[in-house]
C-alpha cells in the first residue's frame, strides 16, 4: 500500500477523540491545512523523522487548530522543545501553569473565566492525578490524560476558583499534579478492572472531604469504541524502534496507541512525536515486534 500523501511534508499536531473513535491530527506543512485521520480498527506504519515544524495555533474559544500560516520548520528537540513558532504561540495565548505566570495573555484572561471542574484520573491505585478543566472542553482533557476512570469532584464559576482546590488536594499524600508519559505507558499494562478504579477513586475523594459532583466515568469506550473491556496491554520490546510503530489500531489511551500484532495489544507512546515530520504508511506493517510472555515464577 501507498504512503499517505507521499509527495506533501506531514506534521503531526495532535490527538483527539469523536463520535468514531480516536483520531490523529496531522498537518500539510507547505499547503497549509490539517487533517483528522481516524485510527481505529486501521492498520498502519507511523514513522516520524528528526524534522521538526510548527504545529500551529488553536482557539481557546472553540478548540478549532490550525496549520502553520507561515510553515515554520523549528529548531531539533531540546529539553525545552516548544511546539509552536512565536506569531502562533502568541495567537493561541495559553498557559496550562497560568498560576505561576508573571502575567497572562488576553486570551487566557478569557478563558480562565469560563466555568471550570476538577477532576481525579485515575491510572493505578497508588497513581491518582488531580487537574481543572473548562466546562467548555467537555471530557476531553479527561481522554487527553490517558485515564482510565476519572471523578469529576466539584464545578466552579472559574479558573481560579477550581485552582484552589486542585492546589490543596495535590499537597495531599499519594495525589500527583502532574504524571510522565512513561509513567502512564508502564501501568497500562497492570491489571485493570472498571468497578474497582471506579471505587478507589470515590474512596480518594472522600477520605480528603469531597463528594464527586459529577459521579465517576469508566472511560473505556472513548479509547477503543465498542468493547465489553479494554484488551490486555503489552510493551514494546525494548528492541523495537524508537521512530517507528505499526499494527492494526484497537484504540488509543491519550496519546498511547494500542497497536495489534500477532494476537498481542502494544502500547506505544506518540504523543512526544507531536511537531516532528511523520510519514504513514497505510495497509502495512513496516517493523514487526516479538513477544515473550513473562513466566511467572513458583513461590
């Protein structure tokens, strides 16, 4: 089968979640326009190169993104890789750590105005994530955090107002505020049963004074669609390549594609390719991964 849009320089901008299951966001780089390409029940190669462009701005109003007005090609990864050339980070104006900021863009003044939850993600027993979200946004932040259930604790009028509590319940004991992606990746493969994380997360709340307002939600038909339960999740072999991923997509976990090959579910890891020049090639399977189930040692 083809490469997709073989003759066109592709950025990989985002991820997101519709009616239809997970999708990519990628961008055309040089005809300026973007493109959602659903992902479930398909089988492909995603590769990305060292290439690395502007992913472009969105609106804190409607969540629309966009390509690169200018195409900018960015600077390689550094520890402080930004996604986006300067006139697009100006237009966009966020700033997720808005509590910390000496000052704050007319944008985000807006946005943290409009109503705002906090949430409790769930990823193990002993991984439970505090964050706020707008109302506006709906569960997305929840599906963009790779959560398996997650508790909607209480509503409030504003940014600020949701701040103070995320703030007091991430001082508390066994609470993150924030959680690594290889973090996540590791415990997708921990046993996981719906009702349970469901229950851990009602107990979490309440032992620290909060009723979940908005109940708690097994997030799992968001990730991989019409399922009675999420498959059971594998690593990547540590030999595997680091640019490249490839299966049949039975879902995705935040920005972890599940990936089928040979009867076993990989997770592997994309977001971190977001700004990077990728290259898909749809219908084949260009690296191949072998599987060693562990052996359980007798006690």
């Amino acid at each position: 089968m083809p490469r997709f849009m073989p003759n066109a320089t592709l950025v990989f901008s985002g991820l997101g979640y519709a009616a239809d299951g997970p999708y990519l966001l990628v961008n055309d780089v040089y005809g300026k326009k973007q493109m959602r390409l659903p992902v479930l029940g398909r089988t492909f190669t995603f590769r990305h190169t060292q290439k690395r462009f502007c992913i472009g701005p969105f609106d804190l109003k409607t969540y629309q993104s966009k390509a690169c007005e200018n195409s900018v090609e960015l600077m390689p990864f550094s520890q402080y890789k930004d996604d986006m050339c300067p006139a697009c980070r100006e237009e966009t104006g966020f700033n997720p750590a808005f509590y910390n900021a000496d000052s704050i863009s007319a944008q985000q003044r807006a946005y943290n105005l409009t109503p705002h939850f906090v949430y409790m993600a769930y990823f193990s027993p002993q991984h439970l994530k505090v964050g706020i979200s707008s109302e506006t946004r709906g569960i997305e932040r929840l599906l963009e955090q790779g959560a398996r259930v997650a508790g909607i604790l209480k509503r409030f009028a504003n940014a600020d107002e949701a701040r103070a509590l995320e703030a007091h319940l991430c001082a508390q004991e066994g609470i993150y505020e924030t959680m690594r992606l290889g973090t996540k990746v590791r415990l997708l493969s921990d046993p996981f049963k719906a009702d349970a994380a469901i229950e851990t997360v009602y107990e979490a709340a309440r032992a620290h004074g909060v009723e979940p307002e908005g109940g708690v939600l097994d997030l799992t038909k968001y990730y991989f669609g019409d399922v009675e339960a999420a498959p059971d999740i594998v690593q990547l072999p540590d030999d595997s390549p680091s640019d490249m991923v490839a299966g049949r997509c039975v879902g995705m976990v935040g920005g972890i594609l599940m990936l089928e090959q040979g009867g076993n579910v990989f997770a592997a890891p994309v977001k971190e390719w977001e700004s990077y020049e990728v290259e898909i090639t749809v219908g084949e399977l260009l690296c191949e991964y072998e599987y060693e189930p562990q052996q359980m040692g007798l006690f």
